[in-house]
C-alpha cells in the first residue's frame, strides 16, 4: 500500500478535479488569466530569446504538429516545442501574473503548457479550464511550501513551475494518481532556475519559464508511457524541501483547504511592466505625487521602504543597461513613474536609457528595509516611499494593495484593454482578429476543442 504523503494527497486530489467542482468565480478568473497571458506572449513574440528558441524549434521539432505558436499565422510543431516558445514569449514584457504567497509567476508556464497539450489531444474547453486550475494549485502550493529562503536563490516560477507545467500536462492527458506523481517526481529533478542573469543583463529569465514548460510536458507524456519519477520528490529525504527549500519550509502549505482555497483567485494582474517587487513603491509614489502636487523636478531624493526579497532581487541589476534590466531597478522604475506618470509597456524604451534626468534621478532613489513591511512578505507585497522635495518638504505614501492584486483587480474592461496595448506593442497587423481570440476565451467552456489563436 502507496504511502499517503502530502504529495500523494496533492496528487490524487488534482487527478481527480472535475470542471464541476469548480467555483464559479474560478472559472471566470481562469479565464481571464488565459486572455492576459495570451496577450503577453503576443507582446514577447518577436524578442531575440523567443526568436532564437523558434529558431530552434523549427530546426528540431515537426513543421506539422497540431500545436500552434501563438501569435504566428501557420507555424505549428509538438506540444513540447509550442510550450516552450509561447513559454518564453509570454515572460518577456513582464506583465505576466503573479501569485503573492508563492513568490511566482504561474500564468506564464501554465497557459502556454496547457494550450500546447490541449491542441495536442483535442481537449474541450472544460478541460482546458480543469487542467490549468490544476496547474496553479501544484505550483503555487509548491512556491509556498519552499518559501522565502528557497526565493532567495531561486527563481520560483522556474522551479516551481515545471511541476505546475507537468500537472497541467498530466491532468490534460488524465493520468492516475501513480502516473500523476511520477510526472511530478520527474519535472522536479529537472528543477532549476538561478538569479544570475540579473547581473548581466541576459535572457536566462525566459529560459526558465520555456524550459519549464517543455520539461513538465516531458515529465507527463514520458509517464504516461511508463517512466517512473520519484514518489515524494516534496518531502522526500533528498527532495526539493531538502535541497531547494534552504531548511526553511511550510509542509502543510502542500494539501491544506484541497478544493477550498484556490491560488488562481489569490493571483495578481500586473499592471505596471516592470519588476512586481517595484510596483508597491511605484503605485505609492504616484499616488503621492499626484495628491500632493509634486512634479517631477520638484523632487530631491526617494526612499522606498520595501522588504528583503526586493532588495535582495532589485539590487542585482546595477543602473539597467537593456530595456528589461531596466525593470529590474527600483531607481529607474521609480524615475520613469515619476517622469512620465505611469510605469506601462510603453514607458520604458531603449531612448530612456539613455535619457540623463531619468539617470539622474535614478541616482537618488534609495531601497530601505522595512521590517514591518518585510514582516508582512509574502502574503502581502507592502510598499511606503518618502520624498524630499527640492525645497525641504518631507512627503511619505503608504500602499497596502497594489493595482492588479485581488484587492483591487482589473475589470474585464481593464483586462481586454491591457491585452490591446499589448498586442499593439506586439505588432499585431490583424486587430480584428486578435479580438476574436479575446472574444473566444470569454466562452472557452463551450468549445468542444481548443481552437486556434494565430493571426499576424
């Protein structure tokens, strides 16, 4: 007789979820998740690290698999090398969700795994919905389990997410418990994801989630037919809690409130494209710029009181020499706010990096750690910034819920406008279409097979 870990609870409690045991709202959300993520991915397609992993699928996969790259017109290939590309490409812009108390980024592995696999196998709608539900609860009860001495080595939506990634799979290709956790014993040994590239600028950080996604299809399809991964690959001896979690873990996190509590309806939208570390400071700054009548050559010098995990993440980017290490800079991130009023796609360009006021300002941007706001993380991502003025005011704002988190969400109005300016960004031609897609994830319960969301 199995064992009955944690694991094993997680596992025979996702094997065995149902469109109808989901909540109304989760569904509603799920949706509107899926819309969001399409729309990065849309927004990421044409960056060089996308383009050089579909330059790599094209030389090594099929040219006539059944899965598409979304936002292509024609190009299909295997469910491994569409997740892997719409992986990557929906990371890129760094408007993707987030899930607060995991410290990861679901959407942008789940989406893309689950519309690979679902073209794949004809799956509905209604599995579609299941599957990714699914794969927000593995992952994002994962991320909580490991913790935040596990975020401070490792990027979470990579290790994290090939588990998310290969439950999605595993549920799409409606696996048994046994087959359902050996996937999962799989996709975590391949677990990987280091912070390193923040230093240098490079592409790492779409690697992790492509290859996230590509590994927990492999986890799940190699199950099916029989490979066998670890039993307890969470809690085990030699497992990702030992290993990964740096001594520090939450056990219970794994299987508590199954079917009670869902991650996907504790998951923010991100509306400012940047870092979500600087986006308590970033909405606090505005906020207090706005109400005071600040402007932005009235201001002297920035403090933001943030917690350790920003500090430890944010200071890893120097001044910002490319667009998205830009975002990754509490100095630039806050000077472009302050600049232009907004943090959005647009606002940060490859002309700002080499705008001296930006530069200047960004200079006199200061991270302070709070240990009351530090207390608070990672259930709730706080933010306080403190202004001096040029002529010796000293102003502070406070922000306890950050546009985008559930506490103030987006509207579907918000949601399909976000997804326009994405698209837009993207350099979609066929707006119309493009609508469509929108227009057909509203109903996706309805259809019978996924369907497709190529346009040029």
């Amino acid at each position: 007789m199995s064992q009955i870990t944690r694991t094993r609870a997680l596992a025979s409690w996702a094997s065995a979820l149902k469109y109808t045991h989901l909540p109304p709202t989760v569904i509603a959300r799920t949706k509107d998740f899926f819309a969001d993520t399409l729309a990065c991915a849309v927004a990421g397609r044409g960056h060089i690290a996308v383009t050089s992993m579909l330059n790599y699928a094209q030389r090594m996969g099929p040219s006539d698999g059944k899965c598409e790259l979304i936002g292509t017109k024609g190009v299909r290939t295997s469910p491994a090398f569409a997740a892997l590309v719409n992986g990557a490409a929906a990371h890129v812009v760094e408007q993707d969700d987030l899930h607060n108390s995991s410290m990861m980024h679901p959407a942008t592995v789940i989406f893309p795994t689950a519309l690979a696999v679902a073209q794949d196998v004809g799956a509905s709608g209604k599995d579609f919905i299941t599957a990714c539900v699914v794969g927000y609860e593995v992952a994002c009860r994962t991320g909580e389990y490991l913790g935040k001495a596990h975020y401070e080595k490792f990027h979470t939506t990579a290790t994290t997410g090939v588990l998310g990634a290969a439950a999605t799979t595993a549920h799409l290709l409606h696996l048994n418990t046994d087959q359902f956790i050996s996937a999962l014993g799989t996709a975590g040994t391949q677990s990987a994801g280091l912070w390193q590239f923040l230093l240098d600028a490079t592409h790492s950080k779409q690697v992790h989630t492509a290859q996230a996604c590509a590994s927990g299809v492999f986890s799940a399809y190699t199950s099916a037919s029989g490979l066998l991964g670890t039993s307890d690959i969470l809690e085990g001896s030699r497992g990702m809690g030992a290993t990964l979690g740096n001594l520090s873990t939450t056990p219970e996190a794994i299987d508590r409130k199954l079917g009670e509590k869902w991650s996907i309806l504790e998951s923010s939208f991100k509306w400012h494209a940047s870092c979500r570390h600087t986006h308590p400071s970033a909405d606090a700054l505005i906020a207090l710029m706005s109400e005071e009548g600040v402007g932005y050559k009235d201001i002297d010098s920035v403090k933001a009181y943030t917690y350790k995990a920003a500090l430890d993440v944010l200071g890893l980017s120097g001044e910002g020499t490319t667009v998205h290490q830009s975002k990754f800079s509490m100095g630039f991130v806050l000077a472009v706010a302050a600049k232009k009023g907004s943090a959005g796609l647009m606002d940060f360009t490859e002309e700002d990096l080499g705008d001296g006021e930006l530069r200047e300002l960004q200079g006199r941007v200061s991270m302070v750690l709070d240990e009351e706001i530090d207390d608070a993380f990672p259930e709730r991502w706080l933010g306080k910034v403190e202004v001096v003025t040029k002529d010796g005011r000293v102003l502070s704002r406070s922000v306890d819920v950050v546009k985008g988190d559930p506490g103030w969400t987006l509207t579907r109005e918000e949601i399909e406008s976000k997804a326009l300016a994405l698209a837009d960004y993207g350099g979609v031609q066929d707006v119309a279409a493009f609508k469509d897609a929108l227009e057909r994830i509203w109903s996706i319960e309805a259809q019978d097979k996924i369907q497709g969301y190529s346009f040029a």
